[in-house]
C-alpha cells in the first residue's frame, strides 16, 4: 500500500509501531515486587484471591479502578503532517 510520500509499507509500520507502543505501556503498568496485604491507599484488606492473580499487588479493586480512570495515555503523531501536528 503505497502512502504517497512513504515507502512501502510504512503505513504498516506506523500501525505496527502504535500496537507496540500500547503493548510496552500496559507491561509497564502491571504491578512487579513483592505484594501487599493492606491496600496503600485506603488500608483495607487486598482479598487473596487478587494476591494470586496479581502477585505485586498493592491496592484492592476499588482503588485501582479509581486509578485506572485517571490514567491518560499521550501518543506520538506518527502521520508527519502539517495538519496533523496542529491538532
């Protein structure tokens, strides 16, 4: 698929680099280290059955949800136009 400006392919390469970009953020967000017992923001108890399937662990569901939805994920203009560094 030929892009105009772009070699063969690189509009596949874009796509391929975004996806890998997605997948390296959401890795970096798992949680790594030894777990908690107590929740590190409300103090409540982190029910085991979230310690075996998360094993770092340190919030219970309630927190981490509130977490999640701040998290903001900024992208990179991969499209190299004029247009599209205005925005």
């Amino acid at each position: 698929m030929a892009g105009g400006w772009t070699h063969d392919g690189g509009v596949l390469d874009q796509i391929e680099d975004t996806v890998i970009d997605g997948v390296l953020h959401a890795r970096a967000r798992l949680p790594s280290g030894e777990g908690s017992l107590f929740c590190d923001e409300c103090g409540e108890d982190i029910p085991e059955a979230r310690r075996r399937a998360l094993p770092g662990a340190r919030t219970c569901v309630a927190c981490q949800s509130t977490r999640d939805k701040r998290v903001t994920i900024g992208g990179i203009n991969r499209r190299g136009s004029k247009d599209s560094q205005l925005r």
